[in-house]
C-alpha cells in the first residue's frame, strides 16, 4: 500500500495555523487547535438544471424513462399521435427508428439498447406493447388493460406499471417477465398522468390526475411486492412532469400542470419518507418526460403550451464556483471597456457619476488597481481587447453632452495609448472579442440609431467588416477570439435577450440561449467552447452568472453585487468582474472551483 508522502510528495507537517495554500488532499496538524486538517473540492449537493442539446422533433405526452443517467435516454411517440423515435448519447439526439403504432402517453422503462413502450393514447387507450432492441421495435404481448400515463418502472425484462387513463381511470398494477404481463394488486386511488420509480419489488407512483372527483394529487404510493401503502404526498399537487429515479427510496420530478394548462417549473427529490422542493427546472413546462437518477437526469420535451424541443439535465456533485472581492478601481465608473486576464486586467473610459465621460486607465495586478496613462478620447459604452495590462486595443464609444459616437481605435503599448485606424463605423455599447490588441472582433452595438448585427476585424492594423450576427443588439456581451467567440444578451426588447451566437471564425450561428434574458452584462471567455456571463439588467440590477460548456448555460453562483453596465475579462475558471452601475468601483473575481477544510480532532 502506498504511503500518504509517495501520494501528495510531502509528510504530515505541523503549523501553527494552517498553510498558505494547500494542495488538494493534503492533510496537515494544526498545532494551535490540536487537530488534522484536509482539503478538498466543494461540489454541490442540491443538483442543478442544466440546457442541453434539443430534441429534433418537438413533442407533448411522448414515452420515456428508459435509461438510468443522463448519458442515455429514448424518446418515443407523442401528441398526434407520432411514432417518431429518438435516442441520446449524452449530448445529442439521434433520430432512429420509429413506433410501429403511433401514440402518445406510452409508459416506458429499460435502457436505450433494450427498453418496453407500454400502452398509451391511439383514438383511446391502447394495450399495445413494443420491445425496442437498440434498433427496431416490435410488438410483444398486450397488456392486460388497455391505458396511458401510467406510472412505470424497471428493466426490458422485468417492468411494471400502475395506474393511467382507461375507459375510466386506471387502478390496475401490472408486471412484465420479458414475456407476458401479470395482474398483481391495485393502486389504492385510481388516477392517470402520473409517474413512478423503482424495481417489480420496490416501487414508489406519485402525483397524477385522480377522477372522479377531478383533481390534481399529490399522492404517493409504495409498493412492496404485493400491495401498495399510501405515504407521504408531495408538497404540490400536479400531473403530467417528468420523473426520473432507480428505486423506491430515490426518485425525482420536475415540471408539471398545477392547475389546468399551468406550466411549473418545480422540481421535488423523494428520499423514502418525504419530498423536498428542490432547484426548478430553466423552462417550465407540461407533458414532458424523463429518465435517470437523483444525482444524474434527464428531462425533454413538453408545453409551454406550445411543443417543446427543450432538453434539460439535473447533475450532483459539480465543482462550486465562487466569487471574491478583489481591490476596489481607484475611480468608480460604469461602460468601460476591459481586457486581459483576472491577474493582468485593463480597465479602460467609461462613465463617471453623474455622467461625465472619463480618460482614466487603470491596470490590476490580481490584487490592486494602479493609474496609467490616460486615453487620448474619453468615453463611455466602448469595448477592448488584449493579453494582458502590458498590451490592449480600445473602439467605439459615446460622449454626451456634447452627443458624439466614436470610431476611434487606440492600442496601448504597456506606456502609452496611441490613436491608429478607425473602425469603419462609429458606434457604442458594443461587444468585444480579442485575446491580443493585433487580432479583435468589434461585434454589434448601437450606431444612434439603429442598433446594428455589424462584425468588424482587426489585424493590428485595419477594421474589415465581416459576417454580421444574426440579432442586430446592443448591451451584448461577448468572449474568446478573433476566430472562436461568443456573443450573448443584448437590447432590445428593454428586459433583455437571451439569445447566443457562435463566431466560427466566419459565420455567426444561434446556439442555445442564457437561462435568463437580460443586457449591459459582462462576459469572460477564452473562445466559443467556454464562457462566464455575469450581472446585467433583467427588471432590474442582476447578479447572475451561468456557465457556458461549448453547449449550454448553467446557472452559478451570484456575484456579491448585483448590477448592470459592468466590464468583464479573463477566463471560465478565472474571471474579473469591475465597475458598474452599482458600487461602481467595486471587483470582484472568480474561480471556477472551491475547496472546503475538514477538520478531524485528535483529542
């Protein structure tokens, strides 16, 4: 067995206090105290949603709960009914072989490589069952009673559903051997549009439609084997969400109908006595299905009313980013532009209350803010680029009164700002991409008026208009490169856009949008596969921040000050946020990861 000093090169030491900066799993004595002490990573513990790639088919009522994490899944049928089939791999879906009866509202478990679609809603409710391979499906033996939106659960050779619509309203439980179906006991109430977890043993079935009379339940029921014994309910009453879980004791539901057409994002976890309320779901919705486990799932589909293609993934145990206040601007201002990293930043014009537009440069060490040399132009709403505080390029921006939008470009030398070629348009409240003052990307802005979708390129010395966005804003943020970027938020509408595009280096694409519209955010990045957008204005001030991955926005941890107008620069695990329209010479700095100290007493 390998010792602790072959693992982490180092002894046990003592201190007095604790060390500077330990290293991820090393343990050491705190003298003072009289105990061991160790690090290591902070990961979440209450799960979050994450947007994922999209369905190809939008869909209501479609079959599910195949597949026991959110690397898989299968999607099958729905509203219309469609026997239209999907399959994921993790990050995308694979449109394969369809139903060989369409229907909506079938029950499913399994995996992706071999599941069972029960049932379901043809002209009315239907027996018919089909057993998918991993290629085809085929019809199997019927089930008994002919329903859907049962509650449904286990593998392609041993499953069991309860419940559903019938001609009535289903009370019935059924198991499947891989064969042939079996009546076992019943539900204790009758209802439809439900779900369930578990094994053909141990099953929990919650939630639904109960009639009559006509209500939303917040039932749960257990079933042991041989009968089913009413347990504690949910805290919201609803039908019609999603549900995930691999046992009795450890079962998920997200969305729903609350009341009729009522769309909710909430989301509960069962522990095998009660449910708690959990974080909701991005988008709200009904009529959506899901798979998976408490710490990994998967949910799609649905309606906001309308069909929904919207894929989402609830994860356990990621790295907890945090931010931390850094050293205060020497002047407080907001629409300033930024560049450089979180430990060599430049800070560049902006506006100073109450609305005098200013020249100041300031440079950050990772620790403080130092005056440098002034620009040559002040003004606000400009954008910049650059390494480091040694090398930057600013562009664009406002001066009012007297009203003036700029053109003008300056790059900054590591002494001094010189005025070079200008953009080929004057314009404010643009975004900005660039990781060295020769090679940046002018994207968007407002050019008084209207806001424009213009791209311009610089090559360290000329502007080229290229490819413009697809969404002519301004208030955007933006990140990465000359040639990998990402452009995001923005105004109009007043509240704010959601919308993201992609530079490849030659054309704009619209991938998936923010979790939350808003504009005048910041932005950090270093291309179009990793971001961090941070504050701006929703209804008001914002202290959001969510996390690109090259394929979605998540939601992280808040910035300490909420507010909009802010600059941004550096990387996904390394960002700097500063200025703003609130505590306008406030910093603050983020890491990607946190780390928590167990103490362990030697006494």
């Amino acid at each position: 067995m390998a010792e602790y000093k072959e693992i982490h090169g180092t002894k046990i030491r003592n201190y007095t206090t604790n060390p500077d900066n330990p290293i991820t799993g090393e343990v050491w004595y705190n003298e003072t105290s009289n105990v061991l002490k160790f690090q290591y990573p902070a990961v979440t513990t209450s799960g979050s949603w994450r947007t994922q790639a999209s369905l190809n088919t939008a869909r209501y009522a479609a079959g599910g709960n195949v597949g026991t994490t959110s690397a898989e899944g299968l999607v099958f049928g729905g509203a219309g009914p469609i026997a239209n089939t999907e399959d994921w791999n993790g990050s995308a879906w694979t449109e394969v072989n369809d139903l060989t009866t369409s229907r909506s509202g079938a029950a499913g478990f399994g995996i992706n490589t071999a599941a069972i679609g029960a049932g379901g809603y043809i002209t009315g409710p239907s027996a018919v069952v089909e057993s998918w391979n991993g290629t085809n499906w085929t019809e199997v033996n019927d089930l008994s009673d002919g329903r859907y939106g049962a509650a449904s659960a286990g593998t392609s050779t041993a499953g069991i559903i309860a419940g559903g619509g019938s001609t009535d309203m289903a009370i019935t439980t059924e198991i499947w051997n891989g064969s042939n179906w079996t009546e076992v006991n019943d539900l204790n109430k009758k209802r439809r549009n439900m779900r369930g977890a578990g094994t053909t043993t141990a099953m929990v079935a919650y939630a639904g439609f109960h009639d009559p009379p006509e209500q939303f339940t917040a039932d749960t029921e257990l079933w042991n084997g041989t009968n089913w014994t009413e347990v504690n309910n949910m805290n919201t009453a609803k039908y019609n969400m999603a549900g995930a879980g691999q046992s009795s004791t450890s079962a998920l539901s997200a969305g729903g109908e609350t009341s009729p057409d009522a769309t909710s994002a909430l989301t509960e976890q069962w522990n095998g006595t009660n449910w708690t309320e959990v974080n909701d779901l991005n988008t709200g919705r009904f009529g959506l299905v899901g798979n998976g486990s408490v710490t990994s799932a998967l949910v799609y589909g649905g309606a906001l009313p309308g069909y929904s293609t919207v894929t989402e993934e609830w994860s356990v145990g990621v790295p907890i980013g945090v931010w931390s206040t850094g050293g205060n601007l020497n002047t407080a201002r907001d629409q300033l532009a930024a560049s450089g990293t979180q430990a060599s930043a430049i800070g560049a014009g902006g506006l100073v209350s109450p609305n005098t537009p200013t020249v100041n440069v300031e440079k950050y060490n990772g620790t403080s803010w130092t005056e440098i040399n002034n620009l040559n132009t002040g003004r606000y709403g400009l954008a910049g680029a650059g390494a480091d505080d040694t090398s930057a390029v600013v562009f664009g921006g406002y001066t009012s009164p007297p009203a003036a939008t700029y053109n003008e470009t300056e790059t900054f030398n590591g002494t001094n700002w010189t005025e070079v070629n200008n953009l080929n348009q004057g314009k404010l409240h643009l975004a900005s991409a660039g990781a060295t003052n020769t090679a940046a990307l002018a994207i968007g802005g407002y050019t008084v008026p209207p806001v424009t979708a213009q791209t311009e390129s610089w090559n360290g010395t000329n502007w080229t208009e290229v490819n413009d966005l697809n969404t002519a804003r301004r208030l955007l943020a933006a990140n990465g490169t000359q040639t990998s970027a990402l452009a995001y938020g923005g105004y109009p509408p007043a509240t704010g856009l959601a919308i993201t595009e992609s530079w490849n280096g030659t054309n704009w694409t619209e991938v998936n949008d923010l979790n939350t519209a808003r504009r005048a955010l910041g932005g950090a990045g270093v291309d179009n596969t990793s971001a961090l957008a941070f504050g701006g204005y929703i209804s008001d001030n914002s202290a959001l921040t969510e996390e690109w991955n090259g394929a979605s926005w998540a939601e992280v941890a808040d910035l300490a000050t909420a507010r909009q107008d802010l600059a941004g620069t550096g990387i996904k695990t390394a960002a700097l946020a500063f200025g703003g329209s609130v505590d306008a010479d406030a910093t603050e700095e983020w890491s990607g990861s946190s780390t928590t100290t167990k103490t362990v007493d030697t006494d």
